[in-house]
C-alpha cells in the first residue's frame, strides 16, 4: 500500500503517462492510452516538480516561495491524491 500524501509519498508520472505541450491548442497535456487531460493554471507547475525525487512537503515549499500568498498547502496536497486516485500518478 503506498504512503498517504504529506509523508513520504513522492508523487512521479504513472507508468503510460506522458507529458506533453501541444503548440495547435497552446495547451500542455497529460496523456495515458485511451486518455487526455488538459493542465490548466498551476497545474503544470505543480505536475513540473512530480518527478519521484520530492517529497509532498517538498513540493509544497517549492511552489509557496513561486507563488507567495498562494493556498498550496492546502490546494497542493489534494490535487496530487486526487490525481493518483485517477491513475495519473504514482
């Protein structure tokens, strides 16, 4: 069973998932056989730092000293589950 967020967990791309920019809809996108998701906003900063070598908190202080002000301690860590839970990260 995998760590809950905020521990030890150390968010990559799931196997199958690739990131991609797609310059016809200016957009950057996720893609998994028979899926695609569209980043939008921060998306692509926070899904930028999930390369398995950081931590949740680790991600969390990175994107607080880009985005001062900003939520993410309390947006980031969800978003991540969130997408783990949708197969698009491990």
């Amino acid at each position: 069973m995998s760590a809950p967020p905020g521990t030890d967990w150390r968010p990559a791309l799931a196997s199958g998932t690739v990131r991609r920019h797609d310059p016809v809809r200016h957009a950057d996108l996720l893609l998994l056989p028979e899926r695609v998701g569209v980043l939008t906003g921060s998306a692509v900063a926070v899904l930028g730092l999930c390369d398995g070598s950081r931590g949740v908190g680790d991600i969390v202080a990175e994107l607080a000293g880009r985005f001062p002000g900003a939520p993410v301690a309390t947006d980031v860590p969800p978003f991540l589950e969130r997408l783990r839970e949708e197969g698009w990260l491990r």
